[in-house]
C-alpha cells in the first residue's frame, strides 16, 4: 500500500479527540496504516530503570494515529477554499 503523505509533510487531523491540530509526520508505518504526528495524541511510556536513567521514567510522547485521519494541510485548506 502506497500512502500519499510521506515523513515531513505538514498535515493537519481530521477526526478524533485531536481534531484540527497540525504538525509534521515524523514516522510512517506502512505495515498498520499509523502515521506519528508531532505535538499530536500524547501519550506516556513508563521505562524501566537503567544505568543512565537509575530512577526509571515516564516519558511522554507521540503515539501512532491512523492515516486516514489526516490530510496534507495544502488541500484542507483549498478544500476549505473552495466550499466558500
């Protein structure tokens, strides 16, 4: 499957509780269909402790959403456009 957005497209969210934010891919999983946007759908990771990091950590980042889910900023806004 070939996906029309690609890593560092700027494209803003079409549905969900993160509904008109923007931001750039950073990731693309062809495999399931998620793409990762920054600054979108934050989540927290709790690592383990390491030698680095002796107390461990909870980490929050972005998680993967599904890429039916944004559209390239470029053609939101001429779709927006063109319904005036």
């Amino acid at each position: 499957m070939k996906f029309k957005i690609k890593r560092g497209d700027e494209v803003v969210v079409l549905a969900g509780s993160q509904k008109g934010k923007k931001g750039k891919i950073l990731d693309v999983f062809p495999s399931k269909e998620r793409v990762v946007v920054e600054g979108v759908k934050m989540g927290k990771r709790h690592t383990k402790a390491t030698q680095d990091n002796p107390q461990g950590a909870i980490i929050e980042r972005e998680m993967p959403i599904h890429y039916s889910n944004v559209m390239l900023v470029s053609r939101h806004d001429a779709r927006k456009a063109s319904r005036k």
